[in-house]
C-alpha cells in the first residue's frame, strides 16, 4: 500500500506540474497579445471549485477543480472543453481570440506544447549537471542480464551480454538504445560467456513486452559486504569479498540462482562454494528454514561504471540531445499502437504510475517527468478536435483561403473531438483495470 501511495504521490506531483507548465504556454502568449483569459485551472471543476482566486483588478480567475483529468485556461472568443455557446453568438470584441490574426492564434494554441517541450529540455539539462550521467556498459555486466518471460519468448535468455542491434554497438548511455534494439530485426549477444548468438527479432517485438516492467535487469553476482555475527555465514567462516559461486549441487553465478538454491537445502548442512581472492574454497553452512545465510549483499558497485560529468555549458546540449532522442523514440513508437496487440497495450493512468519507482527518488523523478512532458506536448499536437493539435490543424486552411471555419463547424469538431477523447480515457483506464483484475 505504501509503494501504491508513493508513485501515487509522484504521478501526481508530476502531471500537476506539467499541465500547470502546458497552460501557462497558453495563458503567456494569450496576455502577449492582449486577449482576455477568463479562467486560469489545474483539474477541471464541473458544478464546483476546490479553490478559486481572483485578484483584484485582474480578468482571471485561477483556480483548484475536483477533476484530476487534466487543466485548462478559458480564453475569450474561444471554442474551447467550456462550449460557451453565449459568448460566441455575440459580436466579436477586439480583445477576443476570433478577433486576431492567424499567426497570433497559432501561437497561442502551440505555446503548451512548446512549454513543455523546453519543460523537458530543461529538466534533462539541470539532469546532466546536477548528477552527470553514470552508465553500467552492458558488456560491462559479465553476468549479463535477468529477462522476464516475455522478453525470453523473443529468443533472449538469462545470462545473455548484449552486445549489438544491426551490427551497432548498443550503448547503455543513450536513452533510447534499449527501444532501438528492440525495433532492430537481429541482435547479437554473448551467451554462456563465450559463445556468440544472433537473435532475430519479429517486428513487432517491442508490443510483445509489458508496458508496466522493465524487460529486463542486470544479473548482480553474489559478492558478500558483511556478515551477521552468530549466522550461518559467520559460523561456516565465511568472509567479507567472498563470492558465493555453488550451493550444493546448484551452481550461483547471481542472486537469481542463489535464493531457490539456499531455499532447496534450508535446514541441511551443505557445502558452498566461494571465491576468495585467487582461490576458490569450499565451507560448510546451514541455511536457515526461510534460506538465509545471515550475509549482506554487495549491490552493483562491483561493476566497472561509465562516468561523466558536465558543467553547465556542457550540460544544455546533452540535455537537448536527450529531449530530443526521447521525442525521436516516442514518435517512432507510435506506428505500433494501429495493431492489435498496440491498442491492448494502450493504458491509462495506473500504466502511466506503474512507471515510477516504489521510493522517492529525485533523479527518476525528474526522468520521468520530463519524459511525460514529451508526451504531453506531442500527444497535445496532434490534430484531433479538442487538442491543441485540433485548432491548429484548421488555421493553414484559413491562411491559404483566408476564410475561416464557420463558428458552428469548430462547434460540431470540438464535440466530436471531446466525446473522442473521453472515449479514449475510459478505454485506456478500462485496459489498466482488465490488467489488473484478470491479468
């Protein structure tokens, strides 16, 4: 329950900032060019406000709604979510949306999704300055990877040391490296540690993964850091550096073998193998009945890390780069969510949770936020009536002909576009439920 509460906490720390940020975009260029905004709101609020403020003198109300769904400002001489169908049957006033120009509207519809775009391009940069990138090579992890039965089906298996996607070298450092593999057809590994296997991908390999785990992680051998005096592993002279290798009969070249093998001889005295130095031993130990030795495990320091650190020159580009690499990915994604199993793996704000880890971390966090404000910023461009992307999509058709859509077309393409949308929202909830409960 309390890892629920906590990616509940960021999920929403971080959409509130990100539609906050989105609207902001809108309601700055609105203020640029003198046209009135009405209302200023984080969630929506039909039939009632959690908080609202106007301060004097001033034309917006800013606002707290009930409704976590998203945000929005109320522009004057808009055909917006409010379908203020009063205010448009009025003649337009001077300082109403309809009564500027093409390029001045344009801007005020794209400065949300350029808002979070730069959001993005920031976080990534204060990202690279404040903690530099710190990257374990995957050829560096000589035990290679642990994949999830999914990720097996594909080809790959326990142990595997990725090597290359297409002939290219995949680099852990680069973001985007784990989908690019996954869109390549054949990649090559290193299995049982020295034999060179090619896998052969089918095109829609990167569908056949869950969207709510990771495919795959790092394999960490089992290097002791301390002992517990009066346990099992202090009594069978075990020490500090050692690495368990076999319990038994069963071999434990990482922490995945090493728990069933303490587990099958709980409670029997057996022979461990361990490395110490350049030597290889063999001492007797007892597992308690839950499989424990009563040691602490080296975590993955034992790795040879990549580690580079910017300073604040260095750190806008790589940010830029990142932001960049994260939006070529999620673009090249989405031709995959017109097949059967895209539109099943379409989900809604329990996916987009999942995603966060089960503690706090300020680093992932921001990761993440600047990720989803990619998201944001693309999704809110495309051009379905109700998005941004909606509105903009009829003003070259108005620079071309210099006529604009009537006031009642924009009407009937707002509706359509809002019951889209909602349909869509339950749709991609629905699919977090049916994964939850049946799955």
């Amino acid at each position: 329950m309390e890892s629920f509460l906590i990616k509940a906490a960021q999920l929403v720390t971080a959409l509130s900032l990100l539609v906050i940020i989105h609207e902001l975009g809108h309601f700055m260029w609105a203020r640029i060019f003198k046209i009135r905004v009405e209302k200023f709101y984080l969630f929506f609020n039909p039939w009632f406000s959690l908080f609202k403020w106007k301060p004097k003198n001033s034309e917006t109300t800013y606002g707290i709604g009930w409704l976590p769904l998203g945000g929005y400002v109320k522009i004057s001489g808009m055909i917006d979510e409010s379908m203020d169908k009063e205010q448009m049957a009025q003649e337009p006033k001077p300082w109403e949306f309809r009564s500027k120009p093409a390029w001045q509207r344009l801007l005020v519809m794209t400065g949300g999704v350029l808002n979070n775009f730069i959001l993005a391009f920031i976080i990534y940069t204060g990202i690279a300055w404040y903690w530099g990138e710190k990257t374990i090579p995957f050829q560096n992890a000589y035990e290679g990877m642990d994949f999830t039965p999914a990720a097996q089906a594909l080809g790959f298996r326990n142990g595997d040391i990725l090597l290359e996607a297409d002939g290219k070298l995949i680099d852990a450092r680069s973001r985007s490296a784990l989908f690019g593999m996954l869109e390549s057809r054949q990649v090559t590994v290193l299995r049982n540690h020295h034999d060179t296997v090619t896998i052969t991908l089918p095109k829609d390999a990167v569908m056949k993964l869950p969207q709510d785990e990771q495919f795959m992680a790092f394999r960490v051998p089992v290097f002791v850091k301390q002992i517990m005096p009066g346990e099992p592993a202090a009594k069978a002279g075990m020490e500090v550096g050692d690495r368990i290798i076999a319990v038994g009969d069963s071999l434990t070249p990482a922490y995945t073998e090493l728990v069933p093998a303490l587990l099958a001889y709980a409670g029997k005295e057996t022979p461990i193998k361990v490395q110490r130095g350049n030597e290889t031993i063999t001492v007797t130990a007892t597992p308690t009945e839950g499989g424990k030795l009563g040691f602490g495990l080296k975590p993955d320091e034992i790795f040879e890390w990549y580690t580079t650190d910017y300073n604040l020159l260095e750190a806008v580009p790589k940010g830029m780069s990142t932001g960049t690499n994260m939006l070529v990915t999620y673009v090249g994604s989405m031709k995959h969510l017109f097949s059967k199993e895209g539109a099943e793996q379409i989900g809604g704000f329990g996916a987009i949770g999942s995603l966060f880890p089960p503690k706090w971390e300020w680093r992932t966090f921001w990761e993440m936020t600047a990720f989803l404000s990619i998201i944001l910023g693309f999704m809110n461009i495309i051009p379905i009536p109700a998005l941004d992307g909606g509105h903009v999509m009829f003003l070259p058709w108005e620079v071309v002909t210099r006529r604009k859509p009537s006031e009642k077309f924009l009407e009937y393409a707002q509706t359509a576009g809002m019951f889209f949308l909602l349909a869509l929202l339950v749709y991609a909830n629905s699919n977090d439920i049916y994964r939850f409960l049946i799955k």
